[in-house]
C-alpha cells in the first residue's frame, strides 16, 4: 500500500492534506482481502474517526 501523506514533512502538512486523506480512506481506505470482497471499498465514518 502506497503511504497517503507519509511523505508530507509535519511541518508542510495543511488541513486540505488531512481532508484528501480521510476522502481517500472513505471512498477506498479498504484492504483487499477475500473475506472483504462483498463490503464497500471504503471504510466506515467512525474507522475514519478513530485514525483521526
């Protein structure tokens, strides 16, 4: 899995960076795994809350 915002410098990262991020995880934030093949490719809103 490709790092979302690891190669940000803390000190370069802005909130449009988080919002891009927490999009990223809702529309596709999901692992590929069999037993997931039926679930949404996106994680849930509170999964989002709890990284947040």
């Amino acid at each position: 899995m490709k790092p979302q915002i690891g190669s940000i410098p803390l000190a370069d990262l802005t909130s449009l960076d988080l919002q891009r991020f927490y999009k990223h995880l809702l529309d596709g934030g999901r692992v590929d795994r069999i037993e997931a093949k039926k679930k949404p490719k996106g994680l849930a809103p509170k999964t989002v809350r709890n990284i947040h």
